[in-house]
C-alpha cells in the first residue's frame, strides 16, 4: 500500500497568503507590500464587501500595471464613502463624474491616453450594480461594443445601495428593498431573471467577461491579471454583500458571498470572446436556504407561515445557474453530437 | 484666404485647425456636418493622432469630452438641440470639473413638437450650466471663435460653447477664410491641463464636497468665469492681429451704431446680419451683438446702453410664462436708468426673421412689452376660439357635470 | 497640479479620519487550547510542533517535541494517540496523522544524531529514580535538564522497562528503543541495571525519589488444569521472545483475556509458529479493553476470536471452555453450556499487578486497589518520595508514563526549591465551531504503509512502515492550527479597513485600532478560530 505523495498547503488554495507558499504563489492580499488602493479611513459601513472587492481588485491591478493605472468611478457607496471633502481614501489616480456615465468617461480617459501615445498606462472603470446594470448600461454596451481598452468591473451589492437600499436591475427575486417592500402577495422583488449583465456583456463578444465574488480571493486576484493581460473591452463582475442593504453581520460579509457561490445563486465563471472558458466549480453545494435565511432582506421568507413555494423558486434559479455552467464538479459531462 | 464654403466645414477645419486630441461625437442635425467632417479628416489621418469616438450618445459623447480632457488631451464636441438636453447632466459636470472642453451647438428648436429648425432654446437652457457661451454672429465669426474658445477654456480651465444657429449658418455657403494653421498654433499653444489622471501624480477628482465647502467652490467658480471677458478681449485681439484682419476682432459685445443711439436693439447670433441692414436706413437705431453671453458681460452692456431711450431685445427662444431670457439679463445690466427694454420673440422654430417684419416693428409706435415677430394671428384667433374653456374639475362631478355637458353639447 | 479647491483631493487624505472610534468591540489575538494537546497524556504541544514541522524545519519540531517526550520514535510507534481521537480535523475528514508525524520526527532525530538540550548547571540535588521504564527515564529525563543529578535503578539488566520486555519487536524495534534510551541516559544520568530496591527506607543521601516500577507481576487466576498442561504467563512469553528466545507453543495457542498484552501474546504465537491462535475472552468484542487498532492487526494476522468463553479446565490439548452470556448490567455471566477448544498451550494474559513490597514499610504511603496513591503533586504520603506510571492510579500505557514521569520531575523541583509548582494557566479550548473549515483544503490522511498480513506473520519485522519527508510534511499541514494563528494572512486580507498589520514580533499581526471599526470579518474569517471580539474597554 504506498503512501500518498502530495504536496499540499493546508490553507494554500484558499486563504489569503500562506506562510509556508513562496512569496510569488501568495496573493497580493497577503503582502505586506499591497498597494492599498483605498486606504484606511474611509467612511464605508462595518465590514463593507465593496470596500474590500474594490481594494482586492485595483491592489491587483496595481501590481499587474506596475502602477500605470488610471481609475474612473461611478457614483455610488464606493464613491461617497471614500472621497468626502476634504478626504479621500484613494491611492490611485480617481475620477468621478457622473452615476451613469463611467464607462464613456473611461473610453474617453483610454482615448486620450491612445492619441497621447501614452499606451503603457492602463484604464479601469468601476461602479455599483445601479451604475452598471441600469443607469449607466448605455455608456457600457457603448463602450464594449466599439471596442474601447477599458477594464469595467461591477461591484454588485444587488440594489442602489448608497440612496438607501432601492431596488435595480440586479435586485435578486423576492429581496426585501426600500422601493419592494416585503408586503403582499409576491414580496420583495419581482421575480424575472433581472439583468444579467455578464451574459450580455458575452453576448457583446468582447474579449473577457468573467464574474467573482470577495470569498474568492485567489480566484478574484487571477481573473483582474487575466484582464489586465488583454487589450479591449473587458468586464468584471464582483459580488460584495453589502450589511447594510442585505441585514447581514457585517462579520458574515465574506461569508456570504462564499454562499452565493456554493448556493448556485451566483455563479463564478470567466468568458473569452463571448465564450465560457472556465467555471469555478461548486466546492460544497448547498440549498439555498442556508444562504438565505442570515439575510434580513429575505426574512419574510421565513416567516410563520413560511414562503417554500418562493424558496423553491429560488431553488430553481440556482439549480438552472447549475446546469447552465456547469458549476457541479461531479456532473457527468453531457455527450455531444451523440 | 477666402473660400468659398459651407459654415459647418469651415467649423471643422478651424477646430482641425486647434488639433484636438479626442473627439466623441453624435449625430444630431443640424450639427451632422461637422462632425462627419471631422470624422472623415480622422479617418484619413489628416489629424492624426486624434481619435474620433462614435458613441452611442450626446451623454457619452460629453462624458468621453470629459474623460479625455482630464487626461490632458484637448477634446471636443458639438450637438444641436435634443441632444445638448440629453448630455445636460454631463454638461454641468464638465463645468463643475473644469475640464476645458470646446463644443460646437448648432442652435436649434426643441421639441416636443419636434423641430430641426434653428432657434436657440437649447443653449439658453443650459446658459446657466457654468460653460461659456459664444455666439457667433456670422460663419467667419464661427470658424474663428472656435479657435479663441479653445484658447480661452484652456487658460481658464474652464469648458466653453460655441452657438452657431442651425441652418442659418452651419448649411451656408459663404466666402470663409479658415484661418492659417500656423497662425491658429501661434495662437493656441498645446492644451497644458489644470488637472489630469496621471499615474505619477495620483490626485482624487470629483470629490463629494458638503456644505462647508460648496458655496466656496461655486464662488470660486463664479469668480473665474467672471474673468472671461477681460480674457477673451486680448486674446481676440491677439489672433486678430495674428489674421491680419482687424475686423475679425471679436469683442465680448458688438456695437454697431448703438452708442448714442435713442433705439438700440439687442440681439445674439446670425440675425445681427438682417439688423444691421435694417438699422442702416433708420435713423436713431442701433444694434448691439452680444457674442459672449455667459458669462453675461453686464458692464460692457451697460456702457454701451446708458444713453438709450428704448432698448429692444431680440430673442430667439421663449421662456415660457416668463417672456424673455435675455431681456431679463440686460434689465439686470440696466438696473437703476429708466428705460424701456422691450422683448421681441422671433424666429422660433426656423421661421425666417425677415427685414422687413423688422422695420416695420421699428417703426411700430407704442411697441408692447413683449411681441412676437410675424405672429399668424388668424391661427391664434382661430385656435383659441376653438379651446373650450374648462371648467375647475370639482364642478365637473356629479349631476351638475352631466348637465352642464349637456348644455355645452346642445350650445 | 493645480488642482481646484475641494473638487480635487490628495491621495490617501483620508488616514487622518480615525474610523477607530466607531467601534463597540474589539479583536483580539488569543492563543486557545488546541483538543490534541488537551489530549496528549504526554503533556506534547503538538500543534506547536506540527505548526513547525510543516514548515519543514523537522529538528525544530523535534526540539519542541523532546521537550515534552524524550521517547518520540517510541511513542511514534507504540502510543495509542489520544490526541488523534480528539483532533478536530476527524470532524472534517480524518484526524491528523500526529502519531506518525511523531514517528518520522523521532527516526529523523536517530538518523541524523540530534542531541538534546544541555541540562543546566548542577543544582546540587539528588534524586533516585525506581524503575528505568518509560515513567522512570520521563522522569530522569526532566530532572537532568533542571540540573539535578538523577540516579535511577532497575532491577533488569537493561532499561525501558515494559516497552522492552513486553511490547513485541514487530511493533517496536529495539534499535528504535536504544537509541532514544542512550540519548536519555547520555545526558550524565547515573543508571545502575541490576539493582533491585526493596526497602526504600534503607535509601539514605537524596533529596528526592520518583518510583515507577509499573505494574510487572502477572496476575493470576486460577484456571483448574492437568499436571502436564502447558500453561505460561503473556509477560513470561513476550519477555522470552524480546530476549530472541522461541517458546514452544504447539500448532494451536488459546490466549486468555482481552487486553493489549492479549493481543500481543497471540500476534507472538502466530511468528512462532502456531497455526492458529485463539484468543478467549468472557465478555464482547465492544467490551474488550484491548485498542481497536491492536485488534484489527491481530484479526488481519489470522488471530481468531473467542468471545463470551471462560476457561473452565486446562488439559493436554484440549480446553474446557464454558459459554457465557451477559447481564443487564453487562457484566458476563455463566450459562452452564460447557465445550471443547483444541488447545496445545494456553497463554494467560489477565492483566498485571503492582509489586509494592519496596514502599510497604515507608511510612505515611497508601495502597489501594494494589496501586501506590499519590496527590495531585505526583507525590506520595511520605514526603519527598513521588510515584507515577503503572504503579499509580492510571490508564497504564507508555504515553501516561511519559506524562506522569514529567509531571513528578516538575513538581520535584518544586519540592526540591521549596516550592510547589504552579499548575498551567487554563486556556479556553479551541473548539471544532470556532473553525472556519472552508479554508482548509480537502486532505485525506496519509496513511502509513504497513505490511501485508501474510508476509507479518512470518517474522517479526516491523508492520508499520514510516513516512518520508513527503508525505509528514503533508500530513503536518494537515494540521489546521486550531486556536492559534499560524499565518495564513486572512484576517489581513479581509480587512475592508486596512486595520490589520504586519508585525515582526508576536503573531505577526496586530490590530491598529485607529482604523479598526470592530466589524469581526477577521474574526470569522480566521481559519484556525485564533481571534476573539471582545467588547471596547471604556
Ligand atoms: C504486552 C504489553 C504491551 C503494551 N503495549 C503498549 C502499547 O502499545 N502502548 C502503550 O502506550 N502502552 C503499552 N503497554 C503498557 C505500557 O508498557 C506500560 O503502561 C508502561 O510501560 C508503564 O511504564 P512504567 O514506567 O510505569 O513501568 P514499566 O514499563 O513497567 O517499567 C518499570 C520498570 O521498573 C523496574 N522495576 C520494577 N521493580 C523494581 C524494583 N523493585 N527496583 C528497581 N527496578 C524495578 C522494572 O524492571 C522496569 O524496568 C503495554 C504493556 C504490555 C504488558
Ligand atoms: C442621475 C442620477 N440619478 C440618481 C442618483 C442618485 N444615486 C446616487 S448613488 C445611487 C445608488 C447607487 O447604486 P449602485 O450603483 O448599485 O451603487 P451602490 O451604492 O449600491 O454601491 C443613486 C440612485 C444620481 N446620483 N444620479
Ligand atoms: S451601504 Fe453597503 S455598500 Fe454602502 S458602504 Fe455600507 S456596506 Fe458598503
Ligand atoms: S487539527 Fe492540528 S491543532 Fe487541531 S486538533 Fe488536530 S492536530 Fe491538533
Ligand atoms: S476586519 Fe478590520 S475592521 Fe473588522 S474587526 Fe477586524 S481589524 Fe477591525
Ligand atoms: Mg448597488
């Protein structure tokens, strides 16, 4: 009976660093030399997932540029809590003009930098799920359809959080929000598929599309490079629970995310050209409900007497995200062409 | 050298001229024209190494001129109507930013009932918007204007429109002399930012500032654009010593026989030609041009006006409920002297302003407040005695409702 | 630049903004009581030295290791592991493989001939040790590093006590044994074999005395038998064969009782030749006291089972055996129905008893139940004379031994400066819940080749095999550092507030409470449960 012969990091694949990993197989996270793109003292709720996605995506991109990185920002939670007069908590050179129109400021900041001859410095646009999904989604598909060399990530905290927690585009079903309050026969949200936008992103065929979510740090840190490496439209879509929009611990924010995963609800996966390349396989799965039943804004669902039937609805959303991606590592691969 | 063209190109190949570095741009007529122009002029590298963005919106193609700008290359854009409207929002915010950016309006109507005739209701909407307004009183004026907008929002960092009405001069041809490339480099050195996204020098733009400290920010931006008409001053006087030709000489306002005048008629943009015409074979009236509107240069207004006896204001856009736009601004600039200054709406819409109409309104004895130009008072009596008055919906309810309907349907 | 007042800021202004203040609790590093070290009767921090063994820096680890255990190939070989029944890690898919991560250490140590620590300067006192067992060399072992002059003697010619004369080569080579033995004893500890002590009032000129003389004597048991019936002691057989005697058995060996000396015995008869060897026991298999693993080796070596029997008569080959059944209080009890077992020999192994006659004249000792009673110090009625393993209350086995060896030297010391040793500070246990799992990767254990059961009967080499470098590494960072940090960089890494910091010192951490707004995202996120909130002191 041999013996197994692996090496292996307890932690390696999944923590944020790892002590006994070489310095160069650690996250940019663990280092102590990350840029911290966002700085302390901003005025982000406790335990903010968009703080925190927006310091693991622009420290990596940092890092892949070599600091040849100019940022535009949408308004929203990220913009307001990190550049109130006369503070701001960002490193990196931000503008911010308008709530919808970030991606046409980007093509427009990536099109001086093309006629400046001033290539080596690279453009990343960032805005919530409201900036991205719906207000600003013209600017977008403008700006992925003619081709402009822009990395637009989506922090996607699923609803207008920074106005006090209305509903957008990418308000999951049944979600308790400001504007579909928990009441009546249907609560919450409307249910329909809301707007996907990285498949439609896909469906732009531009170069890369790829989503993630803060639980996936690794993961997260290799789709930014992966972006950072190509030239064009490319978009990234994050998932940062939001504590309070989601009546989440702020501790559990993390968590969370990690569970939109596992649930099936958010499926994490990368596109080249309209194409999926690759899925992050569901490690864990598990019903739904355990995702949904910490969050307040679904509370409602499990009342007395209980919503089954929505949370099978919900179910079902996930279960379809499943076999769509393929995200079931244990799947038995469909035959084609049989 | 004089050629002979059509007011749009020749706007083109003066703002080609200014070597912009980005240009988004949208179609909307009657601004097509010049965008195409300066599409077509991209595309065959004759400006390299500009870059022409065919966005998907006036809004894109403003926020594209704002990013661009604040990234240190000179931008511009231009739009009519509709879609000034449309990029409101970032039309404010490239002020607010100070990005120098120079845009081209074709004046034109705004809709609903929709309109692609000129008239100026969409600049005057967004007078207040914090850019400067030039407005250019002929086709030479335009193309030239364009070159001093560039010069001036540079220095000022400050965004500047140019409002050429729509039709009127952007579809005429007209013998135009597009000035000399040297001549427009040795008058607008390469754009020098204020501020600009740049890795070496990572600044935060476009803050959220709270009330301790917005009423400073807009003082001081106040303060800035106030300095424009000095500024604007010397340096048309600069390219027009540098044109060789003194009657290119821009001046924040015109006057044209006005001073001393006992009538002087105000009036912005591409009707200043008719007026002209007009004032020529009436004694006692002048026309005065006002080219640079925003900031609204009160002092040099009034100097001019002390002496009137009457003032006439020509305005081509109406503010509804209210008259005249700026017919209040140069009540303003008069505050404190006794004189009539009195509004005439005309040319809404692309209806002619004919010098005719406008002598004989001259001539007209008791002109009233307000008056619109070659008004169809047959339409107007029609229309009106054909509107049933309404009764107050409360009165309408019930029995009392049915009744008077019914008296109504048998009168 | 000359950027315009308030719409254009400097980078990173916002430091100045204290976020700290907003908090109500506050994370704090602790240190918990990993379930493996609780365990180890040997008193091993074994996540300590796990945490270093993955490192690699394998004599590191040792060093941390011997400084509970000087015996680690032995115990690597020979423990029960306790500590794998209670790591957490069998919660999430198997226990860490400790034990053989123990072994490889120990081997690793004997190969590469690393010494142990220097004792320290002569203190002047003396301290006899009965019994050079693994207790006894524990004990001496601790003492010598304290610099005391430690003096042990056993009444046999060599040391090691039961791991030598009892547990078989196959599970214990001796060269194993001497090695970690000699390294012991060549730390200067003076060791007299062959001397026995009988009356301890006789010993004069030491300031203390440790005693662990085990449990040596076979208990007996009248089993009715023939004059020419073959019948030995367990004790006197494994003695026998450890000496490289070869006892005749016969082809057919019935082993009575159900302990681990039983198991042994009829693994022993089965390398001697026996064709079939049998154990009998009077109660279930649930309710032998024998270790699982020891009776699954034994099973798989063709050792069968005879449960519920008693041995009623013993004859030239043949046994009355006499069937038993249980009560309700499962306590087994006599049925009547009587039957033949062939049997050419039958091995009695019903357990051993304490020789106390060395203390039954030292004033003020207690015996009850047949072993010596010490207090809560290790040590016994009469002063200054300290007594642990076998000989005392306990669960008799190597690693108790060892345990209760340094747990007397500690308190010798104490008694020898006058004092009384201060028991360690309770730490709060570092519980499975506290675990946030998800971030260890899915690691099956490594599980130690062993040799096939055919070739084992055949001789007495060793049935466990080792592990290489590889593979204790691997099994080592399986270890998921329960209740204490061991640098995995989450909580820096899912700081929204950049409130964590690298440290060179410490845990390598800290919280830089200016910024720390008490969210507790560190603290859920710590894979190894090694942060606490605690509420803002005002
Ligand atoms: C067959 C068998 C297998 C076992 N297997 C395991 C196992 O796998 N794992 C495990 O953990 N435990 C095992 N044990 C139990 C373990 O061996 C004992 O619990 C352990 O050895 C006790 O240690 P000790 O130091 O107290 O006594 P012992 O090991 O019994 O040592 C006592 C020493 O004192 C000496 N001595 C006795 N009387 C005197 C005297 N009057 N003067 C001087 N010297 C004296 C003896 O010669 C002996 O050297 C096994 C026991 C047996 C019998
Ligand atoms: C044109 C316009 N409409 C509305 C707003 C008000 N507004 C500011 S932030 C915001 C919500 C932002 O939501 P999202 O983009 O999801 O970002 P979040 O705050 O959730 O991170 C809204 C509605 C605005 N600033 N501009
Ligand atoms: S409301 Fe949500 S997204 Fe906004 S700062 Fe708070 S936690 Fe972050
Ligand atoms: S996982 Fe490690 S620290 Fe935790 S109980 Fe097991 S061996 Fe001990
Ligand atoms: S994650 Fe940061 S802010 Fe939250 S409790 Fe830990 S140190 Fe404090
Ligand atoms: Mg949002």
């Amino acid at each position: 009976m041999p013996a197994q012969s692996v090496k292996f990091y307890q932690v390696g694949s999944r923590a944020v660093g790892n002590r006994l990993l070489d310095a160069e197989l650690r996250t940019e996270q663990s280092s102590a030399e990350r840029r911290n793109s966002i700085t302390s003292g901003h005025r982000a709720c406790q335990g903010c997932g968009e703080a925190l996605g927006a310091r693991y995506v622009l420290d990596t991109a940092e890092r892949v540029t070599g600091g040849r990185l100019v940022t535009v920002n949408a308004t929203g939670c990220l913009e307001v809590f990190s550049t109130p007069y006369p503070e701001s908590a960002w490193q990196v050179p931000w503008l911010h003009s308008l709530f919808a129109n970030t991606a046409s400021v980007a093509s427009g900041v990536a099109a001086a930098l093309e006629a400046q001859g001033r290539t080596d410095v690279r453009v990343l646009a960032q805005g919530g799920d409201g900036g991205t999904v719906d207000i600003g989604f013209a600017c977008l598909s403008g700006m992925f359809e003619r081709g402009d060399d822009v990395l637009f990530v989506c922090y996607d905290n699923e609803a207008y959080m920074n106005t006090g927690v209305q509903r957008s585009g990418a308000t999951p079903a049944y979600a308790r929000t400001a504007t579909t309050e928990a009441v009546g026969p249907i609560p919450g949200s409307r249910p329909g598929q809301g707007k996907d936008l990285p498949r439609i992103a896909m469906a732009h065929e531009i170069p890369y599309v790829a989503t993630a979510t803060v639980a996936e740090l690794r993961d997260l840190e290799a789709k930014v490079e992966r972006a950072m490496s190509m030239r064009g439209p490319r978009y990234l879509h994050v998932l940062v629970p939001c504590p309070l929009g989601w009546g989440s611990a702020p501790a559990e924010t993390v968590h969370l995310a990690r569970l939109a995963q596992r649930s099936g609800l958010f499926p994490v996966f990368e596109a080249e050209h309209g194409e999926v390349t690759s899925v992050l396989p569901i490690r864990d799965r598990i019903p739904v409900e355990e995702y949904l039943r910490p969050q307040r804004r679904y509370a409602h669902l499990f009342a007395d007497p209980p919503r089954t039937d929505l949370i099978e609805r919900i179910q079902q959303i996930a279960d379809r995200n499943v076999a769509r991606y393929h995200l079931d590592p244990h799947e038995i691969p469909h035959e084609e062409g049989a | 050298m004089r050629r002979q063209l059509e007011g749009s190109r020749a706007i083109a190949e003066t703002v080609a001229c200014c070597r912009p570095g980005v240009i988004p741009a949208y179609p909307i007529t009657p601004q097509t024209h010049i965008v195409e122009a300066l599409g077509t002029m991209v595309r065959k590298g004759q400006l390299a190494p500009c870059r022409f963005l065919t966005v998907e919106s006036e809004f894109a193609a403003m926020s594209a001129a704002i990013g661009a700008s604040l990234t240190g290359s000179r931008a511009y854009t231009a739009t009519s109507s509709q879609g000034l409207l449309y990029m409101t929002e970032a039309v404010f915010n490239a002020a607010g930013l100070g990005a120098p950016i120079v845009m081209t309006v074709a004046n034109r109507a705004i809709g609903a009932p929709i309109n692609i005739w000129n008239d100026q209701s969409d600049s005057m909407a967004l007078r207040d918007s914090g850019w400067i307004q030039l407005h250019a009183p002929d086709n030479q004026a335009a193309a030239d204007l364009h070159v001093l907008a560039f010069r001036l929002a540079e220095e000022l960092s400050v965004p500047v429109m140019v409002c050429v009405d729509g039709f009127v001069l952007t579809h005429a041809f007209e013998p135009i002399d597009v000035p000399e490339q040297e001549i427009v480099d040795a008058v607008l050195p390469p754009y020098r930012p204020r501020q600009v996204l740049d890795p070496d020098d990572p600044v935060t733009i476009g803050a959220m500032v709270g009330p301790e400290a917005f009423t400073e920010v807009r003082y001081l931006a106040d303060r800035r654009l106030r300095s424009a008409p000095p500024a604007f001053e010397r340096i048309a006087a600069e390219f027009a010593e540098a044109v060789g030709a003194p009657q290119r000489r821009a001046r924040c306002v015109q006057d044209y026989r006005a001073t001393g005048a006992d009538t002087v008629v105000v009036a912005l943009g591409s009707v200043t030609g008719t007026l002209r015409d007009v004032v020529d074979s009436i004694d006692g009236v002048g026309v005065l041009t006002i080219t640079m509107y925003r900031p609204f240069p009160a002092e040099e207004i009034r100097a001019v006006l002390v002496g009137a006896r009457r003032i006439v204001v020509l305005e081509r856009a109406l503010a509804p409920g209210a008259s005249g736009i700026v017919t209040s601004d140069v009540r303003s600039a008069l505050a404190g002297l006794d004189v009539p200054v009195q509004t005439v709406i005309a040319g809404l819409g692309g209806r002619p302003i004919g010098a005719a109409s406008l002598r004989e309104l001259l001539a007209r004895p008791g002109l009233e407040d307000v008056t619109f130009l070659d008004l169809r008072e047959d339409v107007i009596d029609r229309e009106l005695g054909r509107e049933t008055v309404r009764e107050p919906i409360a009165e309408r309810d019930g029995e009392a409702a049915v009744e008077s309907a019914g008296e109504r349907a048998g009168a | 630049m000359d950027t315009p007042f308030a719409i254009t800021l400097g980078p990173g202004s916002s430091s100045v903004n204290r976020t700290g203040t907003w908090r109500t609790e506050r994370p704090v590093y602790v240190d918990r009581l990993p379930p493996c070290n609780q365990a180890c009767p040997a008193g091993e921090n074994v996540q300590g030295w796990l945490y270093t063994a993955e490192e690699g820096d394998y004599q590191t680890a040792w060093r941390q290791l011997v400084a509970a255990n000087p015996l680690p190939a032995v115990m690597g070989r020979v423990c029960y592991h306790p500590c794998e029944t209670a790591c957490n890690r069998a919660q999430l898919d198997h226990a860490v493989g400790i034990n053989s991560v123990e072994e490889f250490l120990g081997d690793e140590a004997i190969r590469r001939g690393w010494v142990l620590p220097t004792p320290a300067p002569d203190t002047g006192k003396r301290v006899l040790v009965v019994g050079a067992g693994p207790s006894g060399l524990s004990a001496a072992y601790q003492l010598c590093l304290l610099g005391h002059h430690v003096e042990i003697r056993d009444s046999a010619a060599r040391p090691g006590g039961m791991m030598r004369y009892a547990i078989p080569t196959f599970r214990l080579p001796r060269y194993v044994l001497d090695a970690e033995i000699d390294r012991i004893l060549a730390l200067g500890i003076d060791f007299r074999p062959n001397t026995p002590v009988e009356d301890l009032t006789a010993e004069h000129g030491f300031d203390a005395v440790f005693l662990a003389v085990g449990a040596q004597l076979a208990h007996r048991a009248y089993v009715p038998a023939a004059q020419s019936a073959r019948i030995l002691d367990a004790l006197d057989l494994l003695g026998d064969t450890a000496a490289g005697q070869r006892p005749q058995l016969g082809r057919t060996v019935a082993v009575y009782g159900g302990g681990n000396t039983a198991m042994d015995a009829a693994r022993t008869a089965r390398r001697l030749g026996a064709e079939e060897a049998i154990i009998v026991y009077r109660r279930t298999r649930e309710r032998m006291p024998a270790n699982d693993i020891e009776v699954t080796d034994a099973l798989e070596e063709g050792v069968r089972m005879k449960w519920l029997a008693t041995v009623k008569h013993a004859d030239v080959g043949v046994l009355t055996i006499e069937r038993m059944e249980l009560d309700e209080h499962g306590v087994p009890q006599p049925t009547g129905e009587l039957e033949e077992l062939q049997a050419d020999s039958l091995v009695l192994a019903l357990g051993q008893d304490v020789d106390h006659t060395l203390v039954d004249t030292l004033p003020g000792v207690r015996v009850e139940g047949g072993v010596v009673q010490v207090d809560e110090h290790m040590m016994t009625g009469h002063p200054g004379v300290f007594a642990g393993g076998d000989m005392v209350p306990s669960a008799r086995s190597v690693t108790v031994a060892i345990g209760h060896g340094a747990a007397a030297a500690r308190n010798i010391d104490a008694w020898l400066r006058g004092t009384v040793a201060t028991p360690e500070p309770e730490r709060e246990a570092a519980t499975f819940e506290r675990l946030n799992t998800w971030y260890y990767s899915d690691a099956p254990e490594t599980v130690r080749p062993r040799l096939d059961a055919a070739r084992r009967v055949s001789d007495f080499a060793e049935v466990t095999g080792k592990l290489d470098a590889d593979t204790a590494l691997y099994e080592a960072r399986r270890c998921m550092s329960c209740g204490n940090c061991f640098g995995c960089d989450n909580c820096y890494g899912v700081c929204p507030d950049n409130a964590i910091v690298k440290v060179p010192t410490g845990h390598g951490y800290a919280i830089d409470l200016d910024y720390c707004k008490g969210c507790a995202l560190c603290v859920t996120e710590c894979p190894a449960g090694a942060i606490d909130m605690i509420p803002e002191p005002d």
